[in-house]
C-alpha cells in the first residue's frame, strides 16, 4: 500500500537523452517540531554549470507539505 501511495505522489520520466521530469503531488517535507513553513512559492531557472543544470524549478508549499512540485533538469554529472 505505502508503495502505491509513493507511487500517487511521485512521477519521475525521461523527456530526452539528456533530461528528465519529476512532479511530486503532497508530500511532507519537515515536521512542524522543526519549524512552521506557512506559504513559499518557488519558481527557479537555474544556468549555472554544475551537477544536473540547466534545471528548471516550480514549487508551492503550505504549512510543511509541498502541494505541487516540478522539476525539469539535466541528469548528467558535469565532468571533473
């Protein structure tokens, strides 16, 4: 059942060689003992050349819970 139910709140799929998607549906980031989160609204295009960038980021939480999140990003590794 906890299985089915990650399943619900998280989708992760290639779009390209390069690039995947993730989308992540009500998911409880912290527990309120650690802090209260009450609104954030996230939207990042990040350029900068490291670790799985270019990557694009939208994101709105409430009260410690992400009620929508999607990520579109690079999932090579830059080269050392």
């Amino acid at each position: 059942m906890r299985a089915f139910l990650r399943w619900l709140q998280l989708w992760s799929f290639r779009i390209s060689k390069n690039y995947a998607v993730d989308i992540m549906l009500l998911h409880k980031f912290r527990q309120f003992s650690d802090g209260v989160t009450v609104l954030d609204c996230d939207i990042n295009l990040d350029l900068y050349e490291a670790d799985h960038n270019p990557k694009f980021e939208l994101r709105l939480a409430f009260c410690n819970v992400y009620i929508f999140q999607f990520e579109v990003y690079n999932v090579n590794h830059v080269p050392l």
